[in-house]
C-alpha cells in the first residue's frame, strides 16, 4: 500500500492545520487568464442607517459555506472571530471621531446588499445598538475610563448623536446574477482576501456558488466510510474540496485545463443546481467507491509516503474505481490487487508528486487508475 513506500518527495499532500498550505497559497497567487471588470461605485452610510439596514434584511451579512436560494452571491463571511477588546475599541474610535475603514458591499439584483466585506463591524455595531452580545449586556468595559460601563442607551446625548451620525464609507459591487458577474467578484474577494485568517480557494468558491451542489458535497462528506478513508473533518473544508475534485475529473475529465481554481470554479458554477448531473447514480459511485477502498487497504489507501492524506493519489483513485463501477462491479479484494499494482508502478510515483495540477499528471495518474481497476485480470 502506499503508506508503507519509503520516504521522500510528498507532492499534494492535504493539511489539517489553520493556516493555508503552500499549494493554497500558490492558488490564490496565481494570475487569471482572463481579468475581468466590475462595475461599481460609493457610497457613505449613516451609522444608525446601516443598522436599521440590517435590522430589516435590507444589509445581510451571509453564513459561510450555506446555500441561500434568494441569494446571488452568499456565504463569502467567516464566523464572527473579534473578542469582545476588539469590538469595544471600535465603539470608542467612533465615539471618538476616529477614522475607520470603509466597507465593501454586493448589490444584487433585488436590491439588497450582500457584506463582502466589513463583517466584524457590522456585527459589532448591530449588537451595541441591540444592547446584547453573546447573550450578555454590551456595555463597554475595554476602552478610556469615560466610557467604561456605557450602553448605547446609557450614553449621553451627545455621544450617542456622534456614534449615530457618523459616516462609513462603502463601496458597492454590483452583480446582475450571471457566471461572469460572480466570477468577477470571486476575483475581487482574492484580492481582499489578506491578512488575518485568509480564506482558501475552495471556501470562497462554495460562497460564491452556494445551492445544491454544495449541499451534495456536504452530505459526501459526512459518508461514514469516507469519513474512515480520509480521517477528522478539515476546519478549512479541504476534504470537501477533494470531494469536489474527484468529481469534476470523473465527469469531465476531457475539459481539464489549468488552472485547478478556475476548473473547479467553472465546473462547481455550471452545476451549481445540479444541472445534467444524475445524481443517485453519482452518489451511490462515490459511496461504492469510498467502501471498497476503505475494505480494501483502509485508510493507507489514499496516503503517499506521509501520514496525510494525497489530493492527487486519491482524486485519481477515486475516479478509476468509479469509471470501473459505472460498467460493472468490483469486489474489496480485486480492489486491493489493483492498489498494489499501481503501488508499484513508477509513472504513478511520478505524477502523484510535485507539481501535480499540470493536465498532463492529471490526465495520466487517472489513466493509469482507470487502466488498473478496468484490468480483466483482477
């Protein structure tokens, strides 16, 4: 099996950690074929205006990595991550008459905007006027001793006529629903997408393609026998991810070209609703495919000289092993055959390490899968 290989050069290997992995980062680095124009413009905000904005659904501000139907653009937003300092020193710099940074808004077709970005402070701002915080009184503790222990309904006139009347600056992205539109709003949120926790491709990507299909990689994922192969969920959904690969390489391999990101983007955004994709057919493969390698090698299977699991080992493991179930069954012990031939084989070796997005390493390390698993002499 290929856990057991001796040790060396590791290729894609996935990481569990917060941070983004090399070949992450490199994904967002990477220049887009084409670039592509928004339209925008600017606007200033009252204080008191965006809260009653949100407080009517006029502002919303999406949950990451949920589908919303009436939604053009949703999920692009983490969880709330400021601690309670953080927030109550953005009050008191309002407070004070301090300057803050703008945000960035999505106008959809209905109307509504869409947070892109400026979460924090929104969310901030909403639960100072509410009064409550995590189910506890906000009343400033973290600030000048003037303010300490104030609420927005304790403050005096004339602090609460500062917070209120106060400007933000925002600018407004607008989108008119289509596959260009949103593509070029995936390439602005890149552009914000700095410091603190950044995003990874995949999580921006199923923001801004939410509905169906997301919804069907979220139930893969949590398949008991997949969940066996590749071991903890990811925090950074990057099992999903591989989830989304093995896919779009079984039912479009031909269309491959690099890079990755805009394969996946395009594919994920074609099929957003599940679009000529028969989806019982399509589960029951994944799912067949995830028991026998499980039955086969265990979770071994899909690692490569490394404890973690290999993107393109089991991307190409995957899609052989579900090309083969599409004709005709397999058994686990024709399985584990197939595995430690391709074990074995070097050009396998070759194009499961390194650089391994080109079409040429796709398109072979598949092949050669396909080629073992269709193998009559299993």
């Amino acid at each position: 099996m290929f856990m057991d290989q001796p040790q060396g050069v590791q290729g894609q290997a996935s990481s569990e950690g917060p941070d983004l992995t090399p070949e992450e980062v490199a994904e967002l680095a990477e220049a887009e074929l084409e670039a592509r124009p928004v339209s925008y413009s600017g606007a200033d905000f009252d204080v008191e205006g965006l809260v009653r904005r949100l407080d009517r659904g006029d502002i919303v501000i999406p949950t990451f990595g949920h589908g919303d139907p009436t939604l053009e653009v949703a999920g692009f937003q983490r969880a709330f991550v400021w601690r309670r300092p953080q927030m109550d020193r953005f009050i008191e710099s309002l407070l004070l008459g301090y300057p803050i940074p703008g945000i960035m808004l999505v106008e959809q077709v209905d109307k509504r905007y869409l947070v892109l970005d400026g979460q924090q402070r929104l969310r901030t701002l909403s639960s100072f006027y509410s009064g409550v915080h995590a189910g506890k009184e906000f009343a400033l503790q973290n600030v000048a001793s003037d303010f300490k222990g104030l609420t927005y309904r304790s403050l005096p006139t004339e602090l609460r006529r500062q917070l209120d009347n106060t400007f933000i600056q925002a600018t407004i992205v607008k989108t008119d629903g289509t596959t260009e539109s949103l593509e070029a709003i995936y390439q602005v949120f890149e552009r914000l997408n700095a410091g603190g926790t950044q995003l990874t491709p995949h999580e921006i990507r199923i923001a801004l393609y939410p509905g169906p299909f997301v919804d069907l990689l979220t139930e893969l994922n949590g398949l008991p026998n997949w969940r066996a192969l590749y071991g903890k969920r990811s925090p950074r959904v990057r099992d999903q991810e591989l989830i989304l690969r093995i896919i779009a390489l079984y039912l479009n391999l031909d269309g491959y070209e690099v890079p990755l990101k805009k394969f996946l983007n395009d594919f994920l955004g074609a099929h957003r609703f599940l679009e000529d994709i028969n989806v019982e057919e399509l589960r029951a493969r994944f799912s067949d495919a995830a028991s026998l390698l499980l039955a086969a090698a265990g979770p071994a299977a899909i690692r490569y000289q490394s404890t973690q699991v290999n993107t393109a080992l089991t991307e190409a493991l995957f899609v052989g092993l579900m090309r083969r179930l599409s004709i005709s069954e397999i058994i686990a012990s024709q399985v584990k055959t197939g595995i430690d031939a391709l074990a074995k084989n070097d050009r396998l070796s070759r194009v499961i390490s390194g650089s391994t997005a080109t079409e040429e390493y796709v398109r072979t390390r598949v092949a050669l899968a396909s080629d073992q698993f269709m193998n009559e002499s299993l």
